[in-house]
C-alpha cells in the first residue's frame, strides 16, 4: 500500500537534494525513499507517476523522511487531486509506478440522480467503510467530459465518513449498469480501450444474428426471424405449432403475443391473457397490424408447462477476478395460470433452479444437478461467444428454458437486470456475489 503526501513550499526546499542541480531538467519533483527506490530497483533520476489514465514524468529527489508507503508531491503540482485520505495499491514497472486502481461506476446518466440515497447504496455495495487499496468514483454519462478526458464524480472518504465531489481523470476501468449515449461510450473506449464493460446493449435480433454463426451454441436458442410481414409469421407457423412474437427492444414481457395454430385455427394470446381466434392468416394479420407499434420478432415456441403453468429458470453470470464467466445462481420460476411469460409480475412461485427441477420433473439430487450443470455450461458458452461478437460484457442475467427432454434454451439475455426475485427468497449469499463481483473484474481489468 502506498500513501499520497502533499509537500508544502518548506519541505520542498528542506529535501531536495544536493546534486539537483547537476540533472539540468524543468521537470516537477518527487519525494520518494532511499530504501523504496533500492527495493523497487529504480535507478533512474526520472519517474512516471500514473494514476488512471494520466501520466506524469516527475525528477525524484531521494528523502531520508518520508517511509517507504509514501509518496511525497508538491502540492497544486496536479491538474487534479489524488485523494490523500485514501490508500492505494500500486504497481511498479521499471520507472513506472501505477497508483490505483482507480475505478468508475457510472450509475446513471444524469448527474443530479446521484442522490445521497444512491451513494449511500453504492457504499454498502461496495464495503467502501472497510475499502482499502483502491479509489472507487461514482459518476454519471453527462459528467464525463470527452475533451479534456475527464469525469466529475463522488468517492467516500472513510475517515471523515462522507462523500467528496472531485474531479478526476479518466480511471483504469469503468463498468456501468445502464446505457449511456454512444458518443461518449466511444470516447471512453477510445482512451482506455477494453477495460469498459456491460457495453451498450444489443437487442434480440442481434442475439440471434450473432449465436446463430456458432452451430454449437446456435443449437439452444429458439429459431429466430425478423417480423416483416404476414408471410414470415406463416411460414414460422408452418415449422412450428406456436410461435411468439416479441418486440426487438421489448422489456419485462411487455407487447408479447403468442400464435398458436391448432386446426386451421389461428388462437392469439397476449400478456392480459386475451384469447382471440381466427379462421385465416390474413384476420391474423389485420390484428398485428393493430396491435404491434414497433419492430417485432418470431420466435419459435418450445413447451414447458406444469399444472397449466409455464416456467423457465434465470441464471446469473457474471465475469470474475480471473476474467472467467461464473454462474452465481439460478432460480427457478413458475408463472400464473394461463399466463404466456414468467416475468416477476406474473410469477406465482420462486424457488432456487435445482429445487424447480426435482418438483417439476420429478428427479433426485443427482439427475437434477447433472441438467443444472449441463445448462449452466451451455449459457457459459454463449456468455463467451456474446463477448466476442456483440462487446464487452460482464454482468447478465440469462432466461432459459429446460424442456421435458432436459434440452435447455436460452430465451433472453438481460443486462439490465434487478434482483427483486433474490430478494423475495431472501437470498443474500447470491446478492452480495453479484454486488462484490463486478468490482472484482474492474480491478483486474485495471491491472491489479
């Protein structure tokens, strides 16, 4: 760990040293330790000081005062403030000493939402009273400034127990829960490159266009089509005795139809459990054309009911500090009667997912923990393959189906998700798992 010391006027001029002026530079000094310099092998009169994305070459004058966790600046040298109340960790390369990590979490988009409230949330979040070795800021999108490559935000300080705005530097690594404007995402990206994760969103179609490349994993998504007219919704019906059709960009189950076709009948059901039924695709037709206000897809329609009621699993994955993709928990859920999506709103029972599997299929511990297994590495599979073809990601929430061959099928990938369901099974274990982690791969993402 290493600490920041601001000089003043006096006790620069009582440390520098004798030979100064022999090194002829205009360069700003430093005070580091005879010993940390021995230890760290720097031999060298220069120094690199970096703190997040900002880089200075300092001249180091050797003190025989400071210890070797300190480092001693001249104050108002920064063009911004290293918060000396805080510890850091670091990292020496050479005559490079890296003072971090220094993370960013962008939890909304407007500065003024980030509320006492919200902080207070995000130090707990973050363990931030007990938080030693690193600078977590939490920033909002219009508070990142693209020209001068910097971010206002809040950091905690713990020893007088309250938050400080300041103004910093581009940090390490940033990872956010919402989406910001793509300009600034670019921005970002484009200064510390691939240490921005949970990028901005893709939406089904994109999910289907990309997995479908991959024969292995395209093997447990539900075909996919884009909805362009009547004739893409026949022909789907043709392959598939029920389809869904969901809206591109929707959320939360909102706007889904099903279409069922039984006898040369066409049975229609939304999310309000409205049934309606048609002689002819083209009374089909009529309706989604009154009905569908937005960009639609057909998705093939795989069956899992129990007791007349539909049920699918989430699983909860996330990328740890080996940058390996984990599951941290699945649950399982059972929706209301009749109803056509499990989405919280319409669940009528939550349980933890091999639980679901033994009620459900009626299975023991070890057949059930063998499916949960094999589903857990087939959403693994398509984490890995998102990563490559749709951004960089490290924080999801999978919707999967298992049917009654034991098949699993990934329905959605969810980057904004909540954790309402964990919460009502009071499950802590897997909450603080999914608080703790992502800072976890920022920071090794940020290089320590």
């Amino acid at each position: 760990m290493i600490k920041i010391i601001y000089l003043s006027d006096k006790q620069k001029n009582n440390h520098i040293g004798s030979n100064t002026n022999e090194y002829n530079n205009q360069l700003p000094k430093i005070e580091l330790s005879r010993s940390f310099l021995k230890y760290y092998l720097i031999n060298s009169r220069e120094v690199i000081i970096k703190f997040g994305h900002w880089s200075q070459a300092f001249y180091v004058n050797k003190s025989n005062d400071l210890s070797d966790n300190e480092i001693g600046i001249p104050s108002n040298i920064l063009p911004f403030s290293i918060p000396d109340e805080l510890v850091y960790d670091f990292k020496v390369d050479g005559n490079i000493i890296h003072i971090g990590p220094f993370i960013a979490y962008i939890a909304k988009n407007k500065f003024k939402q980030l509320s006492p409230n919200l902080l207070e949330k995000n130090k707990n979040r973050f363990k931030l009273e007990e938080a030693q070795g690193r600078l977590i800021m939490i920033c909002a999108s219009d508070s990142i400034d693209p020209v001068n490559k910097t971010i206002t935000g809040y950091y905690y300080q713990p020893t007088k127990g309250k938050w400080a705005k300041e103004v910093f530097p581009f940090p390490d690594s940033i990872f956010k829960k919402i989406q910001i404007p793509d300009e600034i995402e670019t921005s970002l990206e484009n200064v510390i490159g691939g240490k921005l994760f949970n990028t901005n969103p893709f939406n089904k179609f994109q999910l289907w266009e990309a997995c479908s490349t991959n024969e292995k994993v395209k093997l447990f998504l539900p075909e996919t089509r884009l909805y362009k007219t009547f004739h893409d919704l026949e022909e789907m019906l043709e392959k598939f005795e029920t389809v869904y059709m969901k809206p591109i960009k929707g959320r939360q189950g909102k706007g889904i139809i099903v279409v069922k076709k039984e006898n040369n009948e066409f049975h229609i059901i939304n999310i309000e459990k409205e049934k309606m039924v048609y002689q002819t695709i083209y009374e089909v037709n009529r309706y989604m054309q009154k009905k569908l206000k937005m960009n639609y897809i057909i998705q093939q329609g795989v069956s899992t009911i129990y007791n007349n009621k539909k049920f699918d699993f989430r699983l909860y994955f996330q990328k740890n500090r080996e940058k390996k993709w984990v599951c941290q928990g699945v649950i399982g859920r059972v929706a209301q009667e009749n109803s056509i999506i499990t989405n919280l709103k319409h669940v009528v029972h939550l349980t933890e997912g091999g639980k679901m599997l033994k009620i459900i299929f009626k299975i023991g511990e070890e057949e059930a923990s063998e499916i949960l297994k094999r589903t857990i590495e087939v959403s693994r599979e398509l984490c890995e393959h998102i990563d490559q073809k749709l951004g960089h990601f490290g924080d999801v929430a999978l919707d999967v189906i298992i049917d009654h061959n034991f098949k699993p099928w990934i329905l959605e990938v969810n980057h904004l998700y909540g954790k309402k369901s964990l919460k009502i099974l009071e499950d802590n274990e897997v909450i603080n798992k999914l608080d703790a982690t992502p800072l976890e791969y920022a920071i090794s993402l940020a290089g320590f």
